[in-house]
C-alpha cells in the first residue's frame, strides 16, 4: 500500500470494467519506483486502449488511491 502522497506513473496496461477503466501503472520514481498500482477509475470515457504509454499522476489520500491522465 502506498503512504498519502502524490506519485509520476505511467500506464502500462487497460482493460474495460463494469462501465469504467482497470489501469495497471508503473510508479516512476522515489521509494516506490517500479511499484505496480491497479486502479479503476470511470474518469476515462475513452477506448483503454488509447491509455497505454501515458503519463499519470496517483493521488492517495486517507490510503485510498485517485488517478488523473495526463493529455
């Protein structure tokens, strides 16, 4: 599990789930480099496709993990 903070990661791999996303990320850099996170998110209405290789940033607050796309 990942301390509160905000984390540089790139996606790796996307699959559809249950009206939303399943994005498997790569954290880049700091303690948890090379750490895997799996993250649902509905935030992407989009083919999941399309997020593969994009950067990210991962949000956790009160242990519970967010993530945003970068365009």
């Amino acid at each position: 599990m990942l301390d509160d903070g905000t984390y540089d990661a790139l996606v790796f791999d996307a699959d559809d789930a249950d009206g939303g996303v399943t994005v498997e990320l790569t954290i880049l850099s700091g303690e948890h480099k090379g750490a895997v996170v799996s993250v649902s998110t509905d935030s992407w209405p989009g083919d999941p496709i399309e997020l593969l290789g994009i950067p990210a940033t991962i949000t956790v607050s009160d242990g519970r993990p967010s993530v945003s796309f970068e365009p």
